[in-house]
C-alpha cells in the first residue's frame, strides 16, 4: 500500500511540474524561449540572479528530450551541464547544481532532440533556487 502511495504521489508530481516549481518549492524562473520545431537548441535570456544554488528545466507545449545546457554568467565563463532526461509536457528535469561561486546565470543555450517535437512547438523554462 505505501508503494502505491508514493506511485501516485510521483505521478501528481509529474503533472504538476511547471506549477509546483512555482510554488512554495523555493523555486523560481528566470527565463524562457519557443524551442523552434526545425532546430536542435535553443537559447534562453535569464535574470542574472546571484543567490542561486540549482537550476532546472521545465518544458510547456510538448514532450522533449532535453541533452545539454550551456550556461553564460557574467564575464563571460560558463558551465556545462548535462540534462539528459525526457521531459514530459509540463514537466521539470531533475534540479542540477550551479559550480563556481557567482550564480548569476544571464543567458542558457538548451540542445534537444528535435525529433521528439515532432514539428510541434514548446516552450523551455528556467527555473533556480
């Protein structure tokens, strides 16, 4: 019965996604971009907020298969960050850790599969906390 409980749970969480990463999660979005049907990344303007520890990625619109991120922080150094998930409609990756000591992401160049799209369109949000 607990297993079954916690299934359910998992899967309330699933569909939640974007939503509860609003909520009193701690998480917040910084940003978002269309994911253009005929292309493989996209690239996403942020805040730059400094007091940020993890990001995570949430997609609207349609299922995606998210590879990598590239992350851009002022001065021009930058983070890689491996994703690797499919991400349902409405959905959120995992959280992943922020490395260095300044955590102002400005900018984020998102690669996918753009097979899984399908020609359908969606959007690709960051989140932090």
């Amino acid at each position: 019965m607990n297993m079954m409980k916690r299934a359910i749970g998992m899967a309330c969480l699933a569909v939640a996604g974007p939503a509860l990463a609003q909520s009193g999660s701690g998480w917040h979005g910084i940003g978002q971009a269309a994911a253009p049907p005929d292309a493989a990344s996209v690239t996403i303007a942020a805040t730059g907020e400094r007091t940020n520890r993890e990001i995570m990625f949430c997609v609207e619109g349609h299922v995606m298969r998210l590879n990598e991120a590239v992350l851009h922080y002022p001065g021009g150094n930058t983070q890689s960050i491996r994703i690797s998930e499919r991400v349902a409609d409405g959905g959120c990756s995992r959280g992943k850790t922020l490395s260095g000591r300044d955590h102002a992401v400005v900018s984020a160049v998102v690669t996918y599969d753009q097979a899984t799209l399908a020609g359908g369109s969606a959007r690709v949000q960051l989140f932090v906390r």
